[in-house]
C-alpha cells in the first residue's frame, strides 16, 4: 500500500484501507470547518468541494460540527498540533479509513494542503487558466497514512504580473472584467486562486501605465487579504506605491534631496492604508519608472542618498504598522541594474532588511551572497525572470525558458542563502505557464530537489494535464522546442542589435536546414499528440503546447527561409530564392493565423485579446524589438549577404570516416580536422567526497551542460573534481581548444569563472573569463541572446596522432561548460560549431 494519502486506481476496492472520499454507497465525504475559518480557509474548502464536483458530479457538504457515526469526513484542522506549531506554512495529510485530516501551522498552510489534495485527485492547478479538463470518476478513494510534514524552502514565494500592456490588461478590460475596464478584483480573484495552487504566498502586481494601480481599483487589496495574499511592490515602486499612476505632483517632484516631504507624506499614505492585511515593503528609491534615482549627481552622492531614505521609510513602518520597531515589518532591498553598482559601492542596508539579487533579466543570477550577507537576519532573495522587456532584446512570447536553467540558477541561489524571498517576473501569466509553475515549485521544493527535477517536472506535469499515455511525448516535444530556444529564442531571430544594421544569420547553410527540419518535426509530433486527445482536451494542449511550439516553428520559418533566399539571390539561383522567400511569407501568415485561433477561437472566445505576435504591439518600444523581415531586394541585406559569401570559405574537403584503432563507443574522434565534444558525454569522473561535476539534463545549447554541484563544494588545487575525454588525432600540428560556457556571472564578484583543463598527463592549463559580465556591454548582449561565451586556449605543444585524454578540472563552482572544439587546422565559421564527433 502507498504510504501517502495518494489518488488510488479507480477498480480499488478494498473500503477497509482506502479513505472514500466519494463513494457510490455513501456519497461524498462531509467537510468539517469551523464557522471561525479564516476566510482563506473557506475559500480554499469551496474550491476543493466543487474540485471534488469536478472530478465526481458530486459536491461535498461544508459542516461547522463533524456528524454523528462513522461517515466518511474531511477534517479541516484549524488548532495545529505540536509538530506544526511555530513553523511557517507548514502542513500534514493524514488519513484512515473514515477520516482524512488536513492540519497546518497557519492558514496559508491549511489552504495549500487543500489545494494539494485538489491536484491529486486530478484537478490541475491550470484548469482554469489553460482550461486543462478533469478525467472523471464515479468514486474517489485515497490511500491510508500519515505524510511527513510538508513545508516551504523558501519563505516568500511569488509572482510579479508586468510588461501587461498587450495581453492581461486588455483581456481582463475588454473581454473578462469590462465593467472595471482594467485589472479588477475579479481578475486578481483569479490570480490569487492560482498561485495558492501554484503554493505561492506574494505578489508583486501589474504596475504599467496601462495599468490602473493595484491600490486605486476598489477590491483589489481586498481581495488580496481575503486570498491571505502577501503584497509587494517592484524593485522600481518602494513602499508599495505604484509611481507611474499614483504620483501626480509634477515629476521632477519626485526628488528626495529637493522635496524631502512631499516624497515621505506620499509613502506615509499607503502605510497608513496597509493597516490590515500583509504587506512587505520594498525600500529604497529610483525614479519614478524603472529608471534612476533623481537628483545625487555620483555614486557617493547616491549612497548617502538612499541610506537617508532606508532611515526615514523605517521609520514610517514603524510608526504606524511596528509598534515602533520597523523590525516587526517584513521589507526588502532589490539591488536592480544600477542600483547594484551602488551596493557593491558600499550602500548600508539595514540587516533585518532582505537583499534581494536580481538576475541579469535572461536568467542569470548577477550576484550570490558572501558568508557575511547569508548572516544577515533578513536573509537573501532572487528577483528572476521568465519574461522580460528590456534591451537588447524583449521576451514577452512564448514560454521557452529550460526548467534545467531555472533550476540550475536557483539551487546556486538556494546554496548561498538565498532562502528567504523568490519572485519571479511572469509578465501576462498566459505566455509562461511552464516556467511560473517550475519556479515556484522550486521555491518549495529546493531543500530537496536534484539535477533531474527539471526533466521530471516536465513529464509530471504532462501526465497530470494530458494523461500519462501523453506524458513522454509532450515532455519531449517541450524539452526539444527549449532546445531550439536555448539556441536562440524566437524573439531573436536577428542577428544585428535593434536600430544598428542589418547582419545576416551566422548559422551556415547546413545549420539553418537543420534547424528547419527540427521546427517541422515538432509540427509534426504536436500535431500527432493532438490528434489522440480527447476533443476535452484540445483547448488546453493548444495553450500549453501547440501555439508556443507552433509560433516559435513558423517564426524560424520565417525569418530563415528570408535569409536562405537572400542567399540564393547572391548566389544566382532567382527561381530557389522566390520559392525559399515565398515559404518566408507563407509562414508569417500561418503565424497570424495561429495566433487569430488563440485570441478568437480557443474556448469558446474566453482569451480575446490575451496574446500577440512577438508579445508586443508591432510599433511600440522599437528599441526592444526585432526588425521586420527586410524584403528579398533589400540593398543594404543583399550587401551584407555578399560581403558574408565572399568571406565564406571554400567547401572542405569530404571527411575521413575511418575509426581508429582501438576506439570504443562513446570516444571522440577527429573528423575534418576538428574534434568536436558535448561536455555532457564523459568518459569518466573523478568526484570528491562531498561532490563534482554533473551533467543537467536539457541545460544549455547541447542539453548535457555540466556544472559542480553542490555550488558550496570546497575546491583546492590539490583536491578538485575532474571530468575526463577520451578522443583520437590524427592531424599534427597547433592546436587550439574552445569551450563554450553558459554566460553565467562568478559566485565570487570581480573573480570570473574559472576552470582547468589537462592534456593526458599534462599540467594544469588555467582557463578564465574575466570581463563582459556589464549588462550594458555589448560583449554581454550578444552572449546571452546567444546563451554562450567562449574561452580559447592555445595549447602549448603539438598533441602526437593517436590517443588521448581531456581533463576538465574545478577551479570556481558556478562555471558551466557546454562543449569542447578542439581545432586542429580545420574549424570553419558556424553558429553552433561543428557537431559532436562521438563515435556510437
């Protein structure tokens, strides 16, 4: 029998050790709940009853007082027992065979326990908002047991709604909740639905200028404090105030060296309002949006500056929320873009006050916490992204980004003391339904989660939406479409940085009919999955599945087939360059059309108005935005085009295939010149004791990144983890390794990321990258649309033909390597590099 309180198959039948939660003889289980519930109690309790609706046509009773006999109850404790007490968000599952328990240390707890129950019973947390169906049975029975306790990783757990403008707001105004005309109480009634059964607890919510500010929509807070919801404000809206829409004195007002009091009276209005519910208060101060402070001319200026203002906003919080002690308030400090130079520079935060690190907006952490900063009793957070408007590229579209680098990003945090705040920047919530749930999901689980979480969420989460006959074919057709992304995501196609000029694809010939072929396979495999789906189940696989993997297929379709034709039209083919451009434009109108089906067609009209192509309008924010496709006789294209082929070089030669004396399967070899390695296919590890290198499932460009794990793991020259390759030459001469790294930033500020590597017996030959970590570098643009940097290292003396060994050595963690070319004379340009010489 399983140990949990588990869903059993629908033919058990064995009453004496199973719970009936609903049962042909005796009905549906009766719901015990005091009358004093909190109020997120009774929401949840409601939710789960018609939950159990959903799954059984059968709606349980909510009772104050349990019945009289044995029918079978669901007791909602309210008073938790001794091993809850004190702990944060916890909860435990117990059942026997007449009684199922739900105890929780707080009422968050009890409402997550509930909405647990709901998705084991088959009730997904995206039923609403993928429209994902229920499989329905006559009865419900649950195994018998007692859970361990369940609870949180990390303590504040969330979600921030932005860059809204061109899906939610319109949705909830004209098609949702059009007697508010923006984002109402009916609308965040329904986020707030989701993200306690996502088990997330805080909100960061919608706050551009299309958006009427959360505070000033009537039931908005209010719902917010019936949902037991925390609520924040953005790392640009300190003291939960939203400025694009709420500040109304004239804009160079908002100063606080120049009108110290007005600033302060205007954060005093919202404190005073957040008397009830729960608030956590960011501080701080930047322009009024997402911009730099006003008014300190320098950095130092700009230190003192802030440090006033950390004084002065605890000092609000204190009076009127603390008793007088701003300790007794939750607050962060979020460290975004400038704002971390200014930190590095010395700025004091108070130490009850949680660091929050921001990644780099393209999901890379830009900074970890030193032994002093993980002491600090506020502790330390991460504000991510899944989403992103900004240069030198926006990602608003499709959910394309890899579980394995969330994952891989996060438990790095985690392992440095990020433990006390994760938010995560969704943008609509409709474009990233994948990466919203994983993350958050991480965020409870990441004191106990491994490298293959990543793929097993996939899987998990399609068995439980589309079945699991479904489960490994759209787990691999997700993982592949993040593959494709991870390459580069369709909404970076272009090669050139916005309002610069043109720049033709990098990728050769061979590489873009590759990746062609690979968008035309997903077609085809999405299309096959759909076709053995229930007719139930069609809206949410297109939501979930079939449009971002759709788009993102036509998208390269689009903008590749336009380079191919530029190509041929150089070359002199005009026939092959009308058809390749004619399929370009063929595949832009499959695209509206795709899209026209979501916003018109996909339930029954209930998403109108909630996608666009690229994520935004076509003319707004430019500079953020791919160009359009220029047209096939483009002169400057053409040009660039030529200038490309005249520096092509010639066709090598064909490659020798013969495989060397003594090779086994899984060696390297050379081919044409090159010996070409996914860091991922070791030939042997050597580990410490405590850790080493591990290969993460569908991380990075080849899906078998490796990095040491755990990323607290104590490296000595003497004692470092080792990967080992074992490859053949042939060629002698000069030789130069690459390796491609995932653009990660250093654990350790200002050291870079460091590694070794050694030649059979060979010394140690140290690698680093050291500079292009500055956002606002160019250097650091290219790399993470591309999701690589580069090292390059001469070898110091000819390899002899034959074999030998490569030996990746620890330096740094928090380095991640994706492949080796080690070129001896015969690497070509590429995008991608030459594919892997792995022998079978």
């Amino acid at each position: 029998m399983p140990a949990a309180v588990e869903l059993l198959p629908a033919d058990y039948s064995v009453d004496s050790t199973a719970f009936p939660l609903v049962s042909k003889t005796a009905g549906a289980a009766v719901l015990v709940l005091s009358a004093s519930a909190p109020e997120v109690v009774r929401i949840a309790a409601n939710d789960f009853a018609d939950d159990i609706q959903r799954v059984t046509g059968r709606r349980p009773d909510i009772v104050p007082i349990a019945p009289a006999g044995r029918r079978p109850q669901v007791v909602i404790a309210l008073d938790p027992p001794s091993a809850l007490s004190g702990r944060w968000e916890a909860f435990q599952l117990s059942a026997t065979a007449d009684t199922l328990t739900i105890a929780g240390s707080d009422r968050r707890a009890v409402a997550f326990a509930l909405y647990e129950l709901s998705r084991r019973i088959g009730v997904s947390p995206w039923h609403w908002w993928a429209d994902v169906p229920v499989t329905r049975h006559d009865e419900v029975r649950l195994s018998l047991g007692i859970e361990p306790i369940d609870q949180p990783a990390v303590k504040y757990r969330g979600i921030f709604i932005n860059d809204e403008d061109w899906g939610l707001t319109p949705w909830a105004a004209k098609t949702f909740e059009p007697e508010v005309g923006n984002i109402g109480p009916k609308t965040y009634a329904k986020i707030f639905e989701l993200m306690l059964r996502l088990r997330a607890n805080t909100l960061w919510p919608g706050m551009h200028p299309t958006t009427t500010p959360f505070h000033l929509v009537p039931g908005n807070a209010a719902a917010a404090d019936r949902y037991s919801i925390i609520l924040g404000s953005s790392h640009a809206e300190p003291m939960l105030r939203n400025n694009v829409g709420e500040w109304t004195a004239p804009k160079e007002n908002y100063n606080y060296l120049t009108h110290r009091d007005e600033v302060l009276s205007y954060w005093e209005q919202r404190v005073r309002e957040r008397s009830s519910g729960e608030s956590l208060f960011t501080l701080g101060m930047r322009g009024i949006h997402d911009s730099p402070i006003v008014g300190p001319k320098t950095q130092p200026d700009r230190v003192a500056t802030v440090e006033k203002i950390f004084t002065a906003q605890r000092e609000l919080l204190a009076r009127h929320l603390g008793a007088g002690d701003p300790t007794r308030i939750g607050q962060i400090f979020v460290p975004y873009k400038e704002v971390l130079e200014d930190y590095l520079a010395g700025l004091r935060v108070p130490d009850d006050v949680a660091l929050v690190w921001p990644d780099d907006n393209f999901g890379y952490i830009r900074r970890f916490g030193t032994s002093a900063e993980q002491a600090r009793s506020g502790g330390l957070g991460v504000y991510y992204h899944a989403s992103y408007l900004g240069a030198p590229l926006a990602w608003l579209w499709l959910d394309s980004l890899p579980p394995a680098l969330v994952w891989t990003e996060m438990t790095k945090a985690y392992q440095h003391g990020a433990r006390t705040f994760w938010i995560v920047n969704v943008g609509d919530i409709k474009s990233t339904e994948r990466s919203t749930e994983f993350f958050l999901d991480l965020a409870w689980h990441a004191d106990r989660t491994s490298p293959a979480a990543p793929a097993q969420f996939l899987h998990t989460a399609a068995a439980r939406d589309f079945g699991a006959a479904n489960a490994s074919a759209i787990a691999a057709i997700l993982t592949r479409h993040q593959a494709l992304a991870t390459a580069r995501k369709p909404e970076h196609l272009q090669w050139h940085l916005p309002k610069s000029p043109y720049q033709p694809t990098p990728l050769t010939d061979a590489e873009i009919h590759t990746r062609l072929a690979a968008c035309a396979a997903l077609l085809r495999d999405t299309e096959t999955v759909a076709a053995a789906l229930p007719a139930a189940a069609q809206d949410a696989f297109f939501q979930l599945v079939a449009y971002p993997v759709g788009s993102a297929a036509f998208a390269n379709q689009h903008y590749f087939q336009s380079e191919l034709a530029r190509r041929l039209r150089v070359r002199g083919d005009d026939p092959a360059a009308l058809a390749a451009f004619a399929e370009s434009s063929a595949a832009a109108v499959q695209l509206s059309a795709l899209t026209r089906r979501y916003n018109e067609d996909t339930a029954a009209g209930k998403w109108r108005g909630i996608i666009q192509v690229n994520g935004l309008a076509k003319r707004e924010w430019p500079s953020f935005q791919p160009a359009p496709v220029a047209p096939l006789e483009s002169p400057e294209a053409l040009a660039a085009v030529t200038a490309q082929e005249a520096a092509r070089p010639a066709t090598p030669p064909p490659c020798d295939t013969t495989i060397p004396v003594g090779a086994r399967p899984g060696d390297f070899v050379e081919r044409a010149g090159v010996v070409s390695i996914h860091a991922g296919h070791f030939t042997s590890q050597t580990d410490l004791p405590a850790g080493g290198w591990r290969s993460i499932p569908g991380l990075g460009r080849t899906g078998s990144a490796v990095t040491v794990l755990p990323t607290t793991l104590a490296i000595t020259p003497d004692s470092a983890p080792r990967l080992s390759y074992h490859f053949h030459t042939s060629t002698v001469g000069a030789a130069t390794l690459r390796v491609r790294l995932l653009p990660t930033h250093p654990i350790v500020s200002g050291q870079g990321l460091r590694f070794a590597v050694a030649f059979d017996e060979g010394q140690p030959l140290p690698i680093a990258i050291t500079s292009g970590f500055d956002p606002k570098s160019d250097t650091w643009k290219h790399r993470v649309l591309s999701n690589a940097t580069e090292a390059t290292l001469n070898l110091p003396a000819p390899l002899p033909a034959g074999w030998h060994t490569l030996h990746l050595l620890a330096v740094d963690t928090g380095v991640v390597i994706d492949k080796f070319v080690l070129d001896l004379g015969g690497l070509t340009p590429s995008y991608d590099g030459p594919p892997e010489t792995r022998l079978p």
